[in-house]
C-alpha cells in the first residue's frame, strides 16, 4: 500500500473549522460566486423578516375572512381558534429559532434546517412539501385578491342594478384571467430580486398598517348602517338581503358569543369548526415567511428569532382585537353573508379595497419568492438528481431566476382549481406537517445531547418540541382526515424514495447522533453480570487476512452469530513511528464498503501491530464495547492451499469500482513468503483459550455453496461429530466443548437461509459397546436441549486398532491430547483412517463440524499439533473446527 509522504498532510487532516473564512488563498473562480453569495446578503431584520411574516399572516384573513370567522365560529370560540393556532405556531417558532440560532443558515429556510438537521430524507420528502404548500399558499392568496377585485368591480347578475364601477366580467375563465394577471405581476417582482422584493413588501406594509388603523378607528366614529349583503353560489341575493353595522351594542355582543355555523355562501357548504379553523389558520401560516429569505439576510441567525417572533406577538394581538371589535359591532349575518363588508363601514371605503389588495398581493409574492428559494436549495442539494438541474441557475446577482419561473408556472396551475376555501384546507395540513418536522428535528438534536447543538436562543425544552408535534397532527387530521392521510402517506413514499435513491450526503445524519446515545445508554444497562446461559448467543471475532480470498467465510460467519455481534478483525503489519500518520481510516472505508455491499451485519475493527499474533491479541482485549465482547474467534485454516481472488467473481462487486478495492492486497499465492508462521498461528489459538474465548478453525470455505445456491429442492445438511477425533481412548460426547460443538451446529440451522437443512449427528462407537444405551442417552440429550438431528451409529474399529489406546498414567507427562515426552501419541496413519471414515460416513455435505482439541501445552510441539489437524481435515470440503471453553446450553425455562 502507498504511504503518503512524511509531512504532506490529506484533506483528513484539515478541520472543517479551517475551512470557515479563515483560509486566505481563494481560486480565482471561487471568487465571483463568494462576492456574489456576500452581495446577496443583503436584507436587515425589519425588511427580511418582521415585514414579510406579518404581511403573509395577514393576508386574506385580516380583511376578507376575519369577520367570515367570528360570525361562524362566535366569539368564544374564535378566540379559542386563535390560541390554538398560536400555541402551535408558538411551539414551532421555538424550534425555528433554536435551529436558526445554533449555526449559519443557507437559502431555504426551513428545507435548510430540516435538511441538515435529519439528513435528506426527512429534508427532501418536507422540503418538497414545503416547496408545494408555498405554491398553493400563492395560489391561495391570488385567488383571494382575485375574489376581492371580482366583488368590487364584477359585473352585477342580471336584473341587479350596479354601480358604474362595476364592469369586469365574471365567470370561472374571467376569474382565472385576472388571476393570471395579478400572478404575473408577482413574477416581474420576484425575477428582478430580493431587493426589490424588500422594497415593494415595505411600502406595501405601510399601506396595510395605515388602512389597519382606518379600520380599527371606523368602529368607533362610523354610525351604524344598513349594509347590502353580495349575491350567494346560485347568483340570486338572499331573502334577507340586508344586514346590519350596529355599532358597539351589549346585544350585538352577546348574539355573537356562541357559534352558530352555516352554508357558505360562496361554495354552498356546511361549515364546521375544522373547516373555519383551516382558513383561519392560513392566517398563521406566514411565520416561515422571514426563514424563506434566509440566504438573502444580512445576520438570519440573529435576524429569524427576533423578526419572527415580533410578527407572531404583533398579529396575534391584532386578531384578537379585530375579533373583539367585529363580535360588538356587526351582526352575525353581516359577518357570516359578506366577505368584504370592511368596506362598506370604513370612514373611507377605497382604504379596505387598497388594504385588500396590497395584503393579498404582497402574500402571494412572498409565498412565490419562498417556493422558488426552496426549490433551489432542493435543485442545490442534488436529492433529485437531474430533475431538478435546470432551477440552478442564477443571474449574475444570485437570484434564482429559474427555480422562480418554475414556481410560477406550478402555481398558474393551482389556480384552476377556482375557489379559494377548495385549497386552504390542502395548504394549512401541508404548513402543518412541516412545522411538525421543524418540531421534530428540533426535538430530535435536543434528544441527541450533541455537543455542537448550543443555540443561542434557549427558551425552548424537549416538552415543547412534542407539544408542538402533538398539537400539528391533532389539527392536521382534525381539519380533514381524507386530505391528512394522503399528505402523510405522500410525504412517507418521498421519504422512502430519497431514502434508496438520493446520494450520500456530508450534512451529518441526527439518526446517527440518536443512535449513538441510545446505544451509550443501553450498553451502560447491559451488565455482564447478569449475564445467563438462558441467554447466550454467539459474539464473533472473525480474523480476516484478505477479504479477497473470505467472501464465503465472512457471509458463513454472518449466518453463525445468531443476532450476535459480529466483528471483522484485520491485522496491518507495520510500525507507527515509522509512518507519518496512522493508514488505517484510510482503509476503513474500504472495509465499510466491503460490509455494505455484502449485506452482513458487522463492524470492522483494524490495527496495527508488529506480528499477527499481537495484533491478534490486541483485538481480543479490545474489541467490543461492555457487556458487548466478542466471546468466540474465528480464524481460517493455515495450510498452503493457493487463494483464489473472489472479489472480482462476487455479483455484488462491479468491476468498474475495483478503485474502491484496491487497499486490498492481491490473493496470496504459492512459493511467496507467508507473514504468519505454524507457531505463530497455533500459538493464536492458545491465546484465545488461555483468555475464555471459543475458537472456530474454517477450512475449504472457499468451496461452501450457501443453501440459496443450492436449490429449492436440493436440502442442505449440516454434519456434527461431537468427539474428540484425536482422544479416541477417552470420547466423551457429554462434555463443554461437545455442547458448544452442537449449539453453534443448531444456531446454524436457525439461521433464515439455513432453515431447511437437516443435521445429523455422527456416534462414534466400537462393536463391543452397547450402542443401544448410547444412542439413547444422546437422544434425551438432544430432546432435553430441543435440538432436531438424526443420529448415524459408526463403527470405528478399524480406525481405533491403528491407535495405542493406553497412555501412559504419569502425573504430569502426559497432555490433554496424548503428546507424551516428545513423541505425539496419535499417529498419521490413525488420522488419514478417521478421515476416510468420515468420507465413507459423510458425502459431500454442506458443511461439517468437527471437535478443535486444546493446543498442547508444549509449545515445540504446535507444529506437530498443525499437522495433525490437516491430516484430519484433508479433503473433506467446508470444515468447521470448534472448541468451547463456555456453558452454552440450558434446559431451564
């Protein structure tokens, strides 16, 4: 593997802290789009944010549908609507500002910090509905302007005298051309530029305020007065065509406390107290109007917390006294009957009609110039790829005129739909939704106690986070639960499409941050002292030399852990001091990629070391994390077989990403020197025993073909003999090790693609025994630890009269495994006789698990010991030696 040079630093080693307007050598391409991104910047907080959010909370609400909802809903409970309605935009505003408040914002407002804070998912499946309630909330408002213009200079019905004003035709065609009109107006603005934007919202908003006091001040010096109520659905006036301004009347008030709902008279509809609350609440959707201008603020992160929370105090403060001001004035059928009766009781009519359509005119231009900076946050962030390529672009001053004629075009559309109660319901359950996830993703960084998460903004806790979650969804499917249950359901399908098709992003995923302190805490819960056998399962270090030449191995293993950890352990041989920086992150990632595409579920766990042996030892003293060790290695077998390289033969590895392999060595081959000695290897095993640990020895699995490879009707099977092949004069198949044996064999076949095989067990027995009793006594075994197997008798006299039975009684000269002096007891011949045994016994299974006898305790005869392990082994396929140092099976309950 290349080293890097000593000193020469990779972009590793430069924090991203570095990175953040402290690194003075700029490209000279860089340089036009950063003067461009610093000149965009622009907007104070007054102009960017408080004037926009209260001019988008107005809107249609404040003098076309205020008085629409008192008179349906009464005073009492449109004061209760207002409290609902701003304890949740309340709660959201919280979060808004924590978010804003804890790092640099980028155009998008609350794309932006959704995005970032629960990764592209969450951010692009919101940010989508977003984008799509800010076009239908622009609609809304062009329809609403449209409506207004319609009643004050539409043509009278037939036989109805009109004024000399009154000349625009009417119909769903005309409505549709003077929306078309006015939304092109809109257009012209948002193309030129957020400048111009600030600049026309501002008038606007001195406009509104001057006709919002004309209008608080006609209730108190304007007589009272017959009003002449508008023509309902059908064209025809009502039989009681008048009603009435009575001026300020205990009587009027009190007809005014309770609800009283009815059809309205533009859509023939009941109305109801979800159907009020939904064009009501369109009142409150304006608060992420200042957070959509985010990339063209000066300080957003100083400028969204206090310019939106101003907005959000100043009108709701103004409902509540407009409510107030209507219920003691109007009666309930003016309130109910006329949408535009501000008109006709203010000191001077033209003022409500200037209001009317300033308000709705500077809504609709906000909501389109926040779609189209959503759109191109969403067009920046490639989640969808090239779909969204074109709404890039930018004039030479940063506005994305693009992703603005886009947005036009969409809302053009929306407004076929003709009547602008049709979508307020479909725009207030998409504004919810989002600020439900703006809750969620605030709740989801306080939940996760990152470090990073310091907002200067403090006044909010997790318990408003839920609350604010809780009271969307209460509303949401309160308001319509038709319409709710498909915005959900379209929001969880572009959830799950981001999710398998948009690109890895840098952003930093919340999950990953949740994750990790649950797992923290539940580990600290995980005592190993309350450890039982009634629980055990197999935790696996699995020591790979070359992925190249395990593929096969490392999938077994993976089918082997029962739910267990899992760990891939790898051995770099060289020298820290010599090397300039540690080269393991940088194969890491190789690692990981190998783990992905395998789809196994393991870590990856490398080090560096002088031997393999140390290394080795190294990663059983350290891998794993409390109660969650690895309590069982698995190492491959030492022989000098040639590696074939499977890497490039795996379907799940392309050939044109062999770049993403290639820290991987090439596959070892014949008559080149090996970095693991027969000692050594041995001497690994012992290492593992003497510190409590199973060991799993797997030889020839480069030959396993796994059960999904077999065949649906071909039926996998799984040999076990449980007996110490090389003790034949002291068998027991009742023993720690002999249990381990059959638990890992049954653990297997509990395996999902192992579920069809059958195990079978091998009983080794001579022909002067009583097979019988034997057979039985392992047959309750088996039933007692509810392990399914059939039981093969062997006669084995042959292979047993090639082997001295008898060993020598000598306290102390003779091992566990027959190995007296310096002479090995068991000879070649016995061993080549058993593993023919096994072959007559035994064809082509699956698999096999053989019993792992203990190294002896005589170090200079590990290679003695190595010889006979391969003689045994030789030839018989996929072989699994085992040897269990832990209880591993319960009859208990």
């Amino acid at each position: 593997m290349p080293r890097p040079a000593r000193g020469s630093g990779g972009p590793s080693e430069r924090s991203p802290l570095l990175n953040y307007r402290l690194c003075s050598s700029v490209s000279v391409e860089a340089e036009p789009s950063a003067a461009r991104a610093a000149g965009a910047r622009k907007l104070p907080t007054f102009l960017g944010v408080v004037v926009p959010t209260l001019l988008s909370m107005f809107s249609v609400v404040l003098f076309l549908r205020l008085g629409f909802v008192v008179g349906q809903a009464g005073l009492f409970q449109s004061l209760a609507m207002f409290v609902v309605a701003y304890f949740i935009i309340g709660l959201t505003v919280l979060s808004v500002c924590a978010i804003s408040t804890n790092g640099a914002l980028d155009a998008g407002g609350a794309y932006y910090m959704i995005s970032r804070a629960l990764g592209p998912e969450f951010g692009g499946s919101i940010g989508i509905m977003f984008f799509l309630a800010n076009v239908c909330a622009s609609a809304l408002y062009i329809l609403g302007l449209v409506e207004a213009v319609v009643d004050d200079f539409g043509a009278p019905a037939e036989g109805v005298a009109g004024s000399a004003t009154q000349v625009l035709p009417r119909g769903y065609w005309f409505d549709l051309l003077y929306g078309t009109v006015f939304l092109f107006l809109c257009l012209l603005v948002c193309l030129v530029g957020a400048g111009i934007y600030a600049k026309a919202t501002f008038l606007i908003f001195l406009i509104v305020m001057l006709v919002l006091g004309t209008v608080c001040l006609s209730f108190f010096v304007v007589a009272p007065r017959k009003v002449k109520l508008p023509p309902g659905i059908d064209g025809n006036s009502t039989e009681q065509g008048n009603a009435s301004f009575t001026g300020f009347k205990h009587s009027t008030l009190q007809a005014n406390l309770f609800a009283d709902y009815s059809v309205d008279y533009t859509t023939g509809r009941l109305m109801s107290f979800s159907t009020v609350f939904a064009v009501m609440f369109n009142g409150c959707t304006g608060i992420m109007a200042g957070s959509n201008m985010s990339g063209d603020l000066k300080r957003p992160s100083y400028s969204i917390p206090r310019g939106t929370i101003t907005a959000v105090i100043f009108t709701y403060i103004v409902y509540n006294l407009l409510a107030f001001l209507l219920s003691c004035t109007c009666d309930r059928l003016l309130l109910q009957r006329d949408y535009s009766f501000l008109r006709d009781i203010n000191i001077w009519p033209p003022f409500v009609i200037i209001g009317v359509y300033c308000s709705t005119l500077s809504a609709a231009m906000s909501n389109l110039i926040g779609a189209s900076r959503i759109l191109y946050a969403l067009a920046k962030d490639d989640l969808f790829g090239k779909v969204l390529g074109p709404a890039k672009r930018t004039s030479h001053d940063g506005n994305p005129w693009m992703a603005v004629i886009f947005s036009w075009i969409l809302v053009q559309l929306v407004l076929f739909s003709g009547k602008l109660n049709t979508i307020a319901a479909v725009v207030t359950i998409f504004f919810l939704l989002v600020y439900a996830t703006v809750d969620l993703a605030c709740l989801a960084l306080e939940w996760a106690s990152a470090p990073n998460f310091r907002p200067t903004f403090r006044y909010f806790t997790w318990h408003t986070c839920v609350l604010g979650i809780a009271g969307c969804f209460v509303m949401v499917f309160l308001i319509s639960p038709i319409y709710a249950s498909a915005s959900v359901a379209f929001m969880v399908v572009l959830l799950v499409a981001l999710h398998y098709l948009s690109p890895s992003s840098s952003w930093g995923y919340i999950s990953q941050a949740l994750i990790f302190h649950q797992v923290r805490k539940y580990l600290l819960m995980l005592d190993i002292r309350k450890e039982h056998v009634k629980f055990w399962r197999p935790q696996v270090l699995l020591m790979v030399r070359n992925p190249r030449t395990s593929l096969q191995l490392i999938s077994f293993i993976n089918d082997l852990k029962k739910s267990g950890l899992y760990v891939l352990g790898h051995v770099e041989l060289d020298d820290l001091d010599s090397l300039p920086s540690d080269p393991l992150p940088h194969q890491s990632d190789s690692w990981l990629h190998l783990v992905d595409r395998l789809n196994i579920k393991a870590f990856v766990n490398l080090t560096l070391s002088d031997s393999i042996r140390h290394g080795t030892q190294q990663l059983l003293f350290i891998s794993g994390l409390g109660g969650m060790r690895p309590n069982t290695i698995a190492l491959g077998f030492y022989d000098d077989t040639a590696s074939e390289d499977r890497l490039s033969q795996h379907p799940a590895f392309s050939s044109g990403e062999e770049v993403a392999w290639q820290n991987f060595p090439p596959p070892w081959t014949s008559g080149t020197q090996k970095c693991l000695s027969p000692r050594e290897y041995v001497a690994i095993i012992a290492d593992a025993l003497k510190m409590q640990r199973n060991v799993l020895l797997a030889r020839s699995f480069e030959e396993l073909k796994p059960p999904q490879e077999l065949g649906w009707r071909a039926q996998p099977l799984i040999d076990v003999w449980p007996i110490n092949l090389l003790r034949p004069d002291s068998a027991h198949y009742v023993n720690t090790c002999s249990l381990f044996l059959l638990q890992m064999a049954c653990v297997l076949a509990m395996a999902r693609a192992w579920r069809r095989a059958r195990l079978r067990l091998f009983l080794c027995m001579e022909s002067g025994a009583r097979p019988r009793g034997q057979e039985d006594k392992l047959r309750q075994l088996l039933k007692d630890l509810r392990i399914q197997a059939d039981i093969h008798t062997v006669l084995w006299d042959s292979a047993v009269a090639l082997h001295w039975h008898r060993q020598q009684q000598m306290a102390g000269d003779t091992d566990a495994f027959g190995f007296s002096g310096n002479a090995a007891q068991v000879t070649d011949e016995y061993l080549s006789a058993v593993n023919q045994l096994i072959l007559q016994q035994s064809s082509a299974p699956t698999v096999r698990f053989l019993y792992l006898p203990r190294p002896p305790a005589n170090t200079r005869l590990y290679g003695r010991y190595l010889e006979q392990l391969e003689v045994l082994t030789r030839g018989l396929g996929p072989t699994l030696l085992v040897h269990g140092v832990s209880a591993v099976t319960s009859t208990e309950l």
